[in-house]
C-alpha cells in the first residue's frame, strides 16, 4: 500500500514514516519544514541532535534498502498539496501535519491566528483533493484528546449516545478544547465529519494521548535516525521536562496541584496504533473515532514515577510546585474509553517499562545539550501577550 504521512520530518510523523516504511509499506513524507523554522523563531533545541530529513531518509536507505520519497512544500498551498497526490497516488493519507502545541498557540494573537489557518485550511484542502480525485484513500487523522477537555462523565470514543425528553440518538462526543489549538483540532474534526457524511470519504480520527519515549525499532537503528525529544516550556511535554530536569539536577516542576489526569502512551504504540488503522479502513461515508492511549496519570504520578526512576539511577530528584501558567481544572473526574485499538489487536507498552530506556538514559546522555533558560514555563493563558 502506498502511504502518504504529511508532517514526516515531526516527533510522530517521522516515526511512523520509518516503521511503515520497515512494514513493507511504500512511503512518502509530505513536509514543510515549519518544525525546525518555529524553533529557530523560539530560538529552542530539541535535546536529541536531528539531521537534515535528506540526510535521514539517505541514512534509512543506506541501511534497510528502502526508499522513502520526499515532498517539501506547505499543506495550506492547495496547489502544491494536489500536484503531491497526483504524483504520489496514496491509497492512505496520514495527517500529522498540523501545529501541535497548546502553549505555542497561547503566546499572542499571530500564534493563536497561524496556528488555526495552519491546521484547519490544511486539512479543507486535504479534504477537498481527496473529494475531487482520491475518493477511495483513507484519511488517518491526528487528533487530541484534549478535545474532550475534563468532562464530569466518562469520556467515549468519538460518539455518546443520550436520551433527552423520551427520545434518543447518537451524537458526537461534546468537545470542551482547553487552547486554541485544541479549538483547531475542534474544527477539523467538525469538518472531516461532514465531509464523509456529504462526500462519502473515508477517516479515521486518531484521538491520541501525550505520547513520550524517544526509542522505537527504526529509530534506534542509528544515530542519524533519531527523534526528537523536546523539554521546553513551548514544545516539550510535562513527562520530558521531568526527565530533564531529573538529568541536570534541577527540581521537577509540577504545574499547580497536580492533580490534573491525562492519557499518555508510548511512541512505539503510536506508529502500531497508525497501522492498525490503515490495516482496517473505515467504510465509505464513514468518520471513525479512536482514542489512543493506554494508560492515564495525573501530574503527580508522572512525577513520582521519574523520581523513583531516577533515584535508582543515583539521581537526586526534588519535586516542586509551581504557580500553574494555564486556564485549567486541576482536580476533575478523568475516564475515558479506548477500547477499539485495542480489539484490533494493539498491545501496550507502559510508562514504567520505558521510563529508564526511552527516555531518562536519552537525558542523561545528552545532558550537556540542555538549555537551563528553556526549562521553566514562558506562556501564561491569561496573557494576550506573551512575548
């Protein structure tokens, strides 16, 4: 099968580049570049060094053989995105591509504006290509469980099905965003669900969790094939900044209580969770909702966790509390469904089976790398401005 993924040269994109690529899948990666260009602009490392996406996609050919074809160019240019399709023919679409961070649409009014046209005009114009010339491919989605938000009932996979003055239906699950690129990943969901009712398109909303670990097959294969690992307060995840944190001595920083909950899973599960999907099409006219994760914690498990993790390394770990720079509610009810995957054969990997491999040992490795300066938080919700 040919396989298209948009946002190839990114944390989840890459590496699903490379395990479809090793699954005998003939692959593209369709990217801008914009990723490397924004931490350039926030003047930001990722704490793994990253080469070229030439230089990786030689590398990947040098050692499996296998080729991986290459698209540079911008989703919201609806030319160059219909040019791509039309020479690539993909059977399947994976759509990572797309701004992904809450903090990075929260600093100012140009984020919040780039980080919405970014994210929904790029995939109306998927939408409109494939309506137009690719009917039959499967479009795998990325989206969020943040979605959902914190609801005081249990969170479903996509739909729930209520009773309201004697009747009843089934009705898309109700979407409390917590940013504004939550509120983005609101809107393509809102649009791809009506383009399959109108068009008769197939999708599949991969509603993910906070993915961490830095190691999957492929990308442990060689140096040059790693993937990123980004700990700063505008890309990187709570888990990373703690693993960091925990490598260089500095106290780990928990964002007010810590009592907030959240799905996570393992970046291995990711690239499987994507091939499943891919695997099993959803039906013309059809817009499936998966929620993938495999495990939830609040902030404060997490922590402890890296704490017992690296003291058992022989690192000093303290954990502090922080003044919490989001909008949000710390102590809430958090359940959500994610069965589906799961019935179609997914098996978890866990948080402490890959806490030491994947991504503490990458820390203390690349200690050197850190940047002191990126570590504390640098948006605040309630400011128009954060600059």
């Amino acid at each position: 099968m040919k396989v298209l993924v948009i946002g190839g040269d990114g944390y989840c994109g890459w590496a699903t580049a490379l395990y479809l690529s090793n699954k005998g899948y003939e692959v593209g990666i369709l990217d801008s570049l914009v990723r490397r260009h924004w931490d350039n602009t926030l003047s930001v490392e990722t704490l793994t060094p990253i080469a070229p996406i030439q230089k990786r996609i030689q590398r990947w050919q040098d050692l499996t053989g296998k080729t991986i074809d290459l698209f540079i160019g911008d989703l919201t240019d609806y030319q160059f995105i219909r040019k791509t399709m039309e020479a690539f023919e993909p059977e399947a679409v994976v759509h990572f591509g797309e701004q992904r961070s809450a903090p990075f649409s929260m600093v100012d009014r140009d984020n919040a504006v780039l980080t919405q046209v970014n994210n929904v005009v790029g995939t109306l114009n998927l939408l409109y290509i494939i309506k137009e010339s690719f009917p039959d491919c499967h479009l795998v989605k990325l989206g969020t469980m943040g979605e959902y938000g914190t609801p005081n009932i249990d969170i479903e996979e996509g739909y729930i099905t209520i009773e309201h003055n004697g009747r009843t239906d089934t009705l898309p699950y109700p979407k409390q965003p917590g940013s504004f690129y939550h509120l983005s990943k609101v809107h393509d969901s809102h649009n791809i669900h009506f383009a399959c009712k109108i068009w008769g398109l197939r999708a599949t909303d991969l509603n993910q969790g906070i993915v961490y670990g830095v190691l999957t097959d492929e990308t442990g294969m060689d140096e040059l094939l790693v993937n990123r690992l980004d700990y700063d307060g505008v890309f990187g995840t709570a888990l990373n900044r703690f693993c960091i944190q925990a490598a260089v001595g500095h106290p780990l920083t928990v964002y007010g209580k810590g009592s907030q909950t959240r799905a996570m899973l393992d970046i291995r599960d990711t690239v499987r969770c994507v091939e499943l999907a891919i695997q099993t099409p959803a039906n013309s006219g059809e817009f499936r909702v998966f929620n993938q994760f495999t495990e939830m914690f609040s902030i404060n498990d997490i922590a402890k966790q890296v704490k017992d993790a690296g003291t058992a390394m022989g690192l000093k770990v303290e954990i502090n509390n922080l003044e919490n720079p989001r909008v949000e509610t710390e102590e809430h009810y958090f359940n959500a469904k994610n069965t589906n995957l799961l019935d179609l054969g997914l098996k978890p990997h866990f948080l402490s089976d890959s806490l030491l491999d994947s991504l503490l040992n990458f820390a203390v490795k690349y200690k050197d790398r850190v940047d002191h300066h990126q570590i504390l938080p640098k948006v605040s919700w309630r400011k128009t401005d954060n600059r």
